[in-house]
C-alpha cells in the first residue's frame, strides 16, 4: 500500500503469466513458465513480485465446426474470486493523453508458507479515451498498434504501480521483449546523473531472458509508431535503433547487464542473431509440483523424502520400486481414458501405447508429422502393435495456417475413424495439460529445428514419468538420453536411404518427409516393441526419466540459477 516499504529483490514483467485455469492470463509455453518460476520463487520464499496485464477477455476460447475447423470467441468465465482490487492508481502518458492504470493482486502461495504477490494492471477506467480501455482485455489481441499500446501500459504502467505500491526494485527481470518498457522507465526516472551514468544504473538493474529465435515473433515498431505514443522514448542513444525501428528485444538486450536464452541450443543461435551482446542460456525447466499427477506426488511423498522443497531429490526416483511406477501411471492413464470418452464420446484402451501432442499448433511445430504418411503409420501399426493418439491445443486467431493443420488432423481423425484411434480434444488449457500430460504413454514433439528454443510440455511429462520423442532442439538436445529419457528423431545421416518427394520439393518439405520416416521407423522398431514386448523395460525408463530429466528440468533448479548468476 502507499506509504509501506517492501523491498523485493526482483520484479518480474511477463505479458502472460499462468496463474489458474480460469484466470485467462496466458496463452502458452512462455506464461507458463513465468507461472511457474513465480510459484518457485514462492515456494524457496524469495522475495519476488510478478507484473502482468489483467487480460479479462483471455487469449481465446477455442471451438470446432462441423467441418473440425477452429473458431475462435474471445474467453469467458474469468474467475475474479482469488483476485483483489486495490485502492491504488498510476498515471502515464501516451501520446498526448493521460492514461490511468489500476490494478489487481493475486497471492501465490508456495510450499512452506511463502507468498509471492503478481499484480495485474488493468485500464478500464471511464476517464480513459476508449482506445486504451480494452488494452488490458485482449491477450495479444488487435494489430501492431494494439500490440505496442499494450507493451507500454505493460513496462511503464508496471513500473509506474509499483513505485506507487511502495516498492523499491532491485532487479527488473523482463521475461520476453513485450516488457521491456519496463527497462525503458527505469532509464527515464533514474536519478543517475548523466545519460552514460543513467544507462549504467539501468543495465546494473535489468535482466532480460528471451524466448523465440524466430524474427516473425518478434516484436519490431518504426521509430516513428513509437515516438507518436512514447515522445521521451531515447532515440538519439547510440545503438539503440535498429534501422530506424524499435526491435523489443534488441531494446531489452541494450538495457540490460545479463540476458539469457532459455536452452543451449537457443542460446547459439541467439548469440549469432545478435553478436553484440553476451548471451547466457539458462535452460527452462517447470513447476515439479504442478506438472506431478496426483499420483506421482503420492509416489514421490512415500519414497523421497524432501523432493517438495529440494527438486533435485528427484533423482532418488532410481529406487521406487517398478510396480509402484506401473501402478501411479495406470492410475493417471485411466483419468486420461475417462476424459477423452466424456470430451471426444472415444473408447481409449488402458492396455494400448498412447501418444500424445498438445501444444499452439504453429506451422514450425509440425504437429501433422506423425500423421505425414497414413498408409505407413496404419502398416506400422499392423505390425509392431497398435497405439492410440490424443491431440490438443489451439492456433493463434490469425495463424491461417496453424488452423488448417488443425482442419486437417480433425479430417483425418474421421476419415481414418475405424482404423487408428485419434483424438482432438477442443480448447487446450492448464487442466486439461494435467491429466493429457501425465496419462499418456509417449510424448510427442516435432519442431522444425532449429526453431523451438526450449519447449517444456517435454519436462512436464518426465515429472510423470513419460518418456519423450522428439526431434533435436531446445531442450530436447540436453535432456535426450537414448533410451534412458526417450528417443530423439535426428539428423539425416550420409547415405541414409530415405524416400524422395521428387524434384519439384522445398527444403522443408524434404526435412518433413526425412523426419517422418524416422518417426515411423524408431516407432516400428524400438517404441512399441519396447512397450510390448519388454514391459519392464519401459518401466525401467520410465523410471530413469524421472531421475534424469525430472530431477533437473524444473523451475527450483532455474529460479536458483538466476538467483546466483544473475540477481546477487
């Protein structure tokens, strides 16, 4: 409140943080784990606030037609109930107007009785001029314009509210480039003498972590978009314009001291994307006890004592004995089956390998790889055993191509209805996550490389025991133990001998047809054998995914990274 000194150490800004199912403030991967670093952050009760915008009217609600094509209905049902509004305000300006912020707070509570308060800025004030009052509904919504207004309300209205709540920043941790007006305030209101000074002090200050190689999600305004809403914005610092445009994560490496890429992998390529900065990795991990099944915590309570406040204790998994493993999975299979027959009307099997793959369906993820070839997958599973599919989640509103993937899985679902088991289950959310992720038998990822910089959906399935395949990039490239935690789908080695589409391909085309023959031949020769030939030898695996990949893949592990390397 006005007038209190709370001095935390970190402040961090994300442009979707997930809190609950119902409080619609994430879309995918990268709320996520801003969620669950801030619940790590709450369960080692370090001293961390969360900035984010209240985005009442969610990302989007989800729906098939008839004809299984996406539509799409701004999201309904947010849940205020855990929400408080507080009797503050904060003014700042945008363009020539004078725009107020208000905001929300919801507590985190960790293991052991920390708290980390995320407050939720929110514009919906009659006095503002109407352009700015649904800048906190709409989770990426509008056109650039929108995007940028929502991007300054985020960094200086987040800025702004906290000086007013009392705060005294430390750090600003900006989490992806849509924050990084955050880094910018904190240059304008420094008390620092001199520009050179003022820069120091910011840089001293912030922290950057970026998330996406890919230029197409990068946030880029002209110089000119920018100083009609932000006329104090520093163009005249050397560097700091890219071609006379404002590149958000440029601006945020160039105020930053430390920034980080989210893998190894992503950490190279990022450092070649931008060579004038020294780029860290500090590869993602997730929330062990929110991605655990109900099952597996029970598990994991009973056999390693600890693993609640200490994550790495995970590795102690080697001992749990296989039957206790074979019975917490059949346990989270069966919710698995239940849901699917209530959401889809489909029988799934308890004794059939089940594959799963739910994330944003995005051109570069190829959630269609598995289903590339039919006749072949069909004969694969005439032959090694059959396997049941299960898919989820949504394209973005104006991703036309990640809905037409989504139109053609929904197609080949009937179509191919009395051959394969497929399921499509509609509107991809944290519960639905849950029980799809810890139910299923193998995990299925598919990026192009190297375009995926992390990935987590992987991480969270090794907390339940589920072995992974995938192809190499982002984390996969640290996590991937043949045979250990999973399979990886790999490079095209010399004289490999792979079906050709012809001469009239694209490189893509051919990498998609390269990787899908691998797919169906590591399914056909080493996954179902394994799962029904040698089935302790699959619970042998699963039970080393949890103690390699489980053990470290997770935010206790990356939240202390950051306290050593990048907040002390």
């Amino acid at each position: 409140m006005p007038g209190s000194k709370i001095i935390p150490q970190v402040a961090y800004f994300s442009m979707e943080i997930a809190l609950e199912n119902n409080i619609k403030t994430y879309s995918g991967g990268l709320g996520v784990l801003a969620g669950d670093i801030l619940r790590s952050a709450a369960d080692q009760k370090f001293s961390m606030v969360g900035v984010t915008l209240l985005s009442d009217e969610g990302y989007c609600e989800q729906r098939f037609n008839q004809a299984g094509e996406q539509e799409e209905s701004p999201s309904f049902g947010y849940d205020f109930s855990h929400l408080e509004k507080l009797p503050v305000t904060a003014d700042i300006i945008i363009g020539s107007d004078q725009v107020r912020v208000g905001v929300w707070r919801y507590l985190i509570r960790g293991e052991g009785g920390g708290e980390v308060p995320v407050y939720l800025l929110d514009t919906k004030f009659p006095e503002n001029p109407e352009i700015y009052r649904g800048l906190t509904g709409r989770l990426y919504g509008g056109d650039e314009e929108y995007r940028l207004l929502q991007a300054i309300v985020l960094g200086r209205g987040g800025w702004q509210i906290l000086k007013v709540l009392g705060y005294q920043i430390d750090k600003i941790h900006i989490n992806e480039g849509h924050a990084a007006f955050a880094a910018l305030a904190h240059f304008l209101n420094s008390r620092a003498g001199s520009e050179s000074e003022r820069l120091a002090d910011t840089k001293q200050t912030c922290v950057f972590t970026t998330h996406t190689p890919l230029r197409t999600a990068r946030n880029i305004f002209s110089a000119s978009l920018v100083l009609k809403y932000q006329s104090d914005f520093p163009v005249n610092l050397p560097g700091l314009l890219d071609a006379g445009r404002v590149d958000m994560i440029r601006l945020a490496l160039y105020f930053s001291n430390y920034a980080n890429a989210v893998s190894k992998k992503h950490q190279q390529l990022t450092s070649l994307i931008f060579p004038s900065y020294h780029i860290r990795a500090v590869t993602n991990g997730v929330h062990s006890l929110t991605w655990a099944s109900p099952e597996f915590k029970s598990l994991y309570d009973k056999f390693i004592p600890g693993w609640r406040h200490e994550n790495h204790l995970l590795r102690g998994a080697s001992s749990i004995p296989l039957a206790e493993i074979r019975g917490a999975h059949q346990a989270a299979k069966r919710s698995l089956i239940d849901l699917i027959k209530d959401k889809a009307g489909l029988d799934f099997s308890e004794d059939i390998l089940t594959i799963g793959f739910a994330r944003r369906f995005a051109i570069y993820k190829r959630p269609g790889l598995l289903l590339q070839d039919l006749d072949r997958l069909l004969s694969v599973q005439e032959r090694a055993g059959k396997i049941q599919i299960i898919y989820s989640g949504k394209a973005h509103p104006a991703d036309q191509k990640g809905k037409e993937i989504i139109s053609a899985v929904n197609q080949i679902k009937q179509k191919y209805r009395d051959k394969i088991k497929l399921a499509f289950i509609e509107n991809y959310d944290l519960d639905l996550a849950k029980i799809i992720i810890a139910g299923v038998d193998l995990w299925l990822n598919t990026p192009l490389p190297p375009n995926e910089a992390s990935g987590t959906s992987g991480m969270k399935a090794a907390h339940n025991g589920v072995p992974q395949l995938s192809t190499l990039d982002g984390w996969w490239l640290e996590g991937c133990v043949q045979e250990k935690t999973g399979w990886a789908i790999a490079e095209p080695a010399a004289g490999d001998s792979i079906p050709s589409i012809g001469k009239n391909h694209n490189n893509k085309n051919q990498r998609d047809r390269e990787d899908s023959f691998r797919l169906y031949d590591i399914l056909e020769k080493e996954i179902l054998p394994l799962y029904y030939n040698d089935p302790e030898a699959w619970l042998e695996m699963m039970r080393s995914t949890i103690s390699i990949n489980a053990a470290y893949f997770n935010t206790d592990r990356v939240l202390r990274e950051y306290r050593q390397q990048a907040y002390s």
